[in-house]
C-alpha cells in the first residue's frame, strides 16, 4: 500500500534527500582524497640532571663514642663536632653528543634569620668560598662533577657568635654548603640549546649544644626538547563507513519516496476534512436514521459550518445530518426552526475548501 502525501510535501522531502545525497558524497570525495595531518612531537634531545650532597661527622677525641666519625641522619652533639666532610657529585646525561659548557663552585652560607608567623625572615648573611669557581668544558654524552668540602664547625660558629655579640643582635644561625653548578648543553643535531642548573646542599644549625643535618637540591631532574610536525594519517575507515550508511539510507528513503508514496486524491482530502469537522462539531452535531422530508418549511443556505453551529447555539437545537457509513454520502447538514430550515451544503462547502487550497 503507497503512503499518501501531499504533492508539495514530497517534492520538498525528495529535493532536500537529492541534497543530502550530493553533500554527503562531496563529503565522502573530500574526506577520502585530501590527505589527513596530525601534529606529532618527536623528541630531539633527551635529557636528565642529578645532584647530590653527602656527608660524614668527624668527631674530637671524647669519651662518648669508640668511632671517630659518624653516619648521615644522626643527631650530632656540637662540643664533640671535629669537622663535617662534605662530598657533591653533580650528573649530567644526554643522549647524544653536546658541546657542555658552565662552571661550578662550593660555597658556605651562613645566614641569621627570625621566624615570623612560620616564615623565616633573613637578618644577615654572609658567603664564604670553599672551592673557586671552577670552568667546565667537554664535547660528550654525559659528564660528572664532583667536589669536596671540609667544614670546620666551630669556625663558623665562632664567626656567628663574635657577629651577634658586635651587631647586637640575636638571631637563629644556620650554615648552608652547596655546590652550584650552572652549565649549557648544546647538541649536536640541530644546535638545541639546554641549561643545567642545580644547587645541592646541606644545612646545619649553629650555635646550638646539638643538632641534626638536612639535605636539599638532591632531586633528579629529567628534560626533553621537542619539535613539532606535520605527519600525514590514513583516512577513518570508521567515518567512511558511517558516511557510506548515510548515503545508502538516503538512497534507499529518496526511492521510497518516489515509488512508494503518491499524492492524496480529491476524495482523500475530502474525508481528511470531513473528518476535521466532525472533530471539531461533534457534540453538536445529532445523525438521523431516517430521510430527512419537510416540504412544508423555508429554506435558507448557510455558508460555512461556522455560520450553521453559530445559528445552532442561538436556537439551542442540534445540527441534523442524515447517518451514512459514507462520508461521501453525508451531503447536508440541518438546523430547524419552524417553519425555517437553515441548511448547509457539505459537498460544496468542503470542496470549496478544496479548490481554494485552504487548511479547515
């Protein structure tokens, strides 16, 4: 069975399908054949930097202790406190050949400092070389710098303590030694250009009966320098077949469309309305069983459907229509008022509507 639709409704539906089609093929073509790029990053120079501080306390001769060192991590009473050998180490890792450049140096820190609200504010301090600054140049993959720092203790915090005592000021003394290194990679594909630059350190508190050692500046820190290109990728198989599915369900709807569908005819569009108006004036509207006969009454024509339910509602009385299982065959609706009939021609009104193309 053909589905009926209006003309006008399917010409539209078939040319906005014939649209679709050609779009989705343009679609296709282009997708296909236009080459697909992606951004990708590929490393060019890979590296990574590692410093680190270690140490050992060396003690006076005491009563306390057989050994004449101790470990890391201990607690270190300051009276029997020799010297604090200090060992850096600083690893450089690339990997390929670089031109490396830089230097480094060691130096003691001492620092006095308050604490205010849980921030340690600086009062003084005071730099102190322990090994000049030291130039470094190589042509390699990697390079390893170590140094040596032997801490007097007492030196130091001899030195804080004449400083307080002149200054007139009281402060929290803390001594920091550190290897500063600062160097440039520079690779040999390309000229890629690094920096390296770490401080490992240790810090001791001074002037203090005993005390404990910390560490900072010891963390490896890995690094890459990459470059950005263009690489072509194969087209989605994925969206092409979802494009193909598209087009075929829009082959297969446009067809439909054309075979399957026709326009309504006259009689068709009749019931449609008709219908309509039942739908509309149904509770007013009363059928007879039998042929309607009244020779002896006036006629008078209505217009519309309108006009008859309008004059219904004045007199309070039913539209009369003569039953048929047809719609076809329900010509004429009634309204009585003895001695007057007002009537409506259904046929003629409806296909009025009809040949004026109007919506009921």
């Amino acid at each position: 069975m053909r589905l009926k639709i209006a003309k006008t409704l399917k010409i539209i539906l078939i040319v906005v399908n014939i649209i679709l089609i050609i779009g989705a093929f343009i679609y296709l073509y282009l997708y296909y054949t236009i080459p697909h790029l992606m951004e990708e990053k590929i490393p060019k120079y890979e590296y990574a930097q590692k410093g680190e501080a270690n140490y050992r306390v060396f003690l006076k001769p005491n009563d306390l202790y057989d050994e004449e060192s101790m470990d890391e991590g201990k607690i270190y009473i300051t009276q029997i406190v020799d010297y604090i050998k200090v060992n850096f180490a600083y690893n450089f890792q690339g990997n390929m050949p670089a031109d490396i450049k830089g230097d480094y140096e060691i130096v003691a820190v001492m620092e006095g400092y308050t604490v205010q609200n849980e921030v340690e504010r600086t009062i003084w301090k005071k730099v102190f070389p322990v090994v000049e600054k030291t130039n470094i140049k190589a042509h390699k993959e990697s390079i390893l710098i170590d140094g040596e720092a032997l801490i007097k203790l007492e030196e130091y915090a001899e030195y804080a303590k004449n400083l307080m005592e002149t200054l007139k000021i009281s402060s929290i003394n803390k001594l920091c030694v550190q290897m500063n290194v600062n160097l440039t990679a520079k690779a040999d594909n390309g000229g890629i250009s690094v920096q390296g630059k770490m401080s490992p350190t240790i810090e001791i508190p001074l002037n203090i009966n005993y005390f404990m050692i910390g560490k900072s500046g010891r963390e490896e820190k890995p690094g890459k320098v990459e470059e950005s290109r263009q690489v072509q990728i194969p087209a989605d198989k994925r969206i092409i077949i979802l494009n193909g599915a598209i087009i075929l369900v829009l082959i297969l709807t446009l067809l439909y469309l054309i075979i399957f569908t026709k326009a309504p005819t006259r009689e068709d569009i009749y019931i449609k309305k008709f219908r309509r108006m039942f739908k509309s004036h149904g509770n007013r509207l009363a059928a007879l069983d039998d042929k309607f006969n009244a020779p002896d009454k006036h006629f008078c024509s209505v217009r519309t459907i309108d006009d008859l339910v309008k004059i219904a509602d004045e007199l309070g009385k039913p539209v009369l229509y003569e039953y048929n299982p047809n719609y076809m065959q329900i010509i004429k609706f009634y309204v009585i008022d003895d001695p007057w009939i007002y009537m409506l021609n259904v046929r003629e009104y409806i296909y009025g509507l009809i040949d004026k193309d109007t919506i009921y």
